[in-house]
C-alpha cells in the first residue's frame, strides 16, 4: 500500500472480480503476502510506450537485466520485410541471437498490450486520495539565483520517468532506444525542442523505438522538467550549461499551448 504506482495507494477493489458465484457468495479478493513483480493495476498509466511494451514482452531482460519475468518471443514472427500493417519490434544485437530478419509483434502480442495498456487505476468515488497528507506530492519552491534553483531531485525523476528506457547509466540500449551520453539535443542549446520531447515525446524511426509523451503522461510540472534536463546535462560525462524554470516556460511552444501546465 506503501508503494504508490499511480495517483493513489492501491485497495482491495483494484484486483477484485466483482461477481456473485451463487445467491449467497460474491468472488473474494485474495490480496496475498507477498508480490514477485510489479503492481500492474496502473502500468496503462505508468509505462504507455507501445515500442516498450512489446520488447519488454519479447525479452524483459533487454530492459530490465535482472528481471526473472520469462520471455515471450513465440509472440513474434520474423520477416525479411515488413509489411504495411507491421509492427516492428526493435531488438538491441545482444538480444537477437543471429537473427537476422525483421522481428514483428503479431496480432496476439499487440492485442496483451492494448489489454495492459488499459490497465489505469480507477478514480476513488469521492475524488480524493486516501491519506492525502502521507501521499500528496511534495511540491518544492523554487528560487531563482543567476542559473540555479533549487529544484526536485532531477535523478529520482529520471528514475522514475526515463530510465526504463534510457538506462540508469544513460546509454539506452543500442537499435531500440538512444543514448543521453554525449547526445546533441541534450548537450545542445534547442530547449525548445529539448522540452517537447519529455512533454510531447518523439518519433525517430527507424533508427529507434517511437517515444511516448512522457512529460504529458505523467503531469510533469516545468521545475520537473528542468530538473530533469539538468541532471541529464551534467551526468554520465556530460557537462553542459544547465537552464532554469523560467528558460523552460519563456518563449517554449509546449507550455505556450499547454499554460496550465504552468499555472496549476
């Protein structure tokens, strides 16, 4: 319950099968004592990538190297090309074991994601967060003094938000997903671009996975994001100059279209 996944805690009714077996007995809720993976009840809502998704069904370890969900490789074909309709799985080298064709998600692989990505925490009756007072977010003010601030911590939100594909180390993984070491749009001056990323999300096929709006999915306020462009900046041998709140909102196309995002 601790361990909050989505908007709130999970509860009992999240995992219940509502039905009556006979006159007298509904289904019962049998929540366990112990969970040997995560809480999928929010994963539609916590990971919506379509391109993760599959390669995450493919071969859970090219992301998650010490994770022990088995793969699911009989879920895909390969094909030397690709068709109209076809969606291709991109597969890191270390993972195709000399494959040398295209690797595709069929109909029944892209139909387990569409069911996982409707997994979303259904909102409380009353609107509210139980416990708001132990799981409302944190919100912490910002100052402004030359180009600092006082900030969230941009590496839990990196972890948060952008290692599941990005790597803990930045390196992505190479053919599926890029590499923030060294890269140009994070070691550039284009913030612009570099904000509607994180909100709006990216499409370099065919060179990587297609990126989802990670900034919009998630409610990513703009210090959120600053502190996160910031810690990409100047981690993992990058050095570059780091921006402020300000310089996030000032003369950006996301947040000139979205300015609640700033408001709220």
């Amino acid at each position: 319950m601790d361990n909050v996944w989505g908007s709130r805690p999970g509860i009992p009714a999240d995992y219940a099968g509502i039905s009556r077996t006979d006159f007298w007995t509904n289904t019962a809720t049998l929540m366990g004592t112990e969970r040997t993976g995560p809480d999928l009840t929010n994963i539609g809502t916590r990971q919506p990538s379509l391109a993760w998704n599959l390669l995450h069904l493919y071969q859970p370890r090219a992301l998650v190297d010490k994770s022990i969900m088995p793969a699911y490789p009989w879920l895909f074909e390969i094909k030397s090309e690709l068709g109209e309709k076809d969606v291709e799985v991109v597969v890191p080298d270390a993972y195709r074991k000399g494959i040398t064709g295209r690797i595709v998600a069929t109909q029944e692989a892209l139909n387990l994601v569409a069911y996982l990505q409707s997994l979303k925490q259904v909102p409380l009756p009353d609107g509210k967060v139980p416990m708001e007072f132990l799981y409302k977010k944190s919100e912490i003010p910002v100052v402004v003094s030359g180009n600092t601030a006082n900030l969230p911590d941009g590496k839990l939100l990196y972890n948060n938000n952008c290692m599941s594909c990005h790597q803990a180390n930045g390196e992505g993984l190479k053919g599926a997903f890029p590499s923030l070491k060294g890269s140009s749009i994070v070691l550039g001056d284009d913030l612009e671009l570099f904000v509607n990323i994180i909100m709006l999300g990216y499409d370099a096929r065919p060179e990587y996975a297609v990126m989802n709006a990670v900034g919009t999915d998630n409610n990513l306020t703009p210090e959120e994001v600053t502190a996160i462009i910031n810690h990409e900046k100047t981690s993992w041998g990058n050095n570059a100059k780091t921006v402020t709140p300000e310089e996030v909102k000032k003369d950006n196309g996301f947040y000139k279209i979205n300015i609640k995002q700033i408001t709220r």
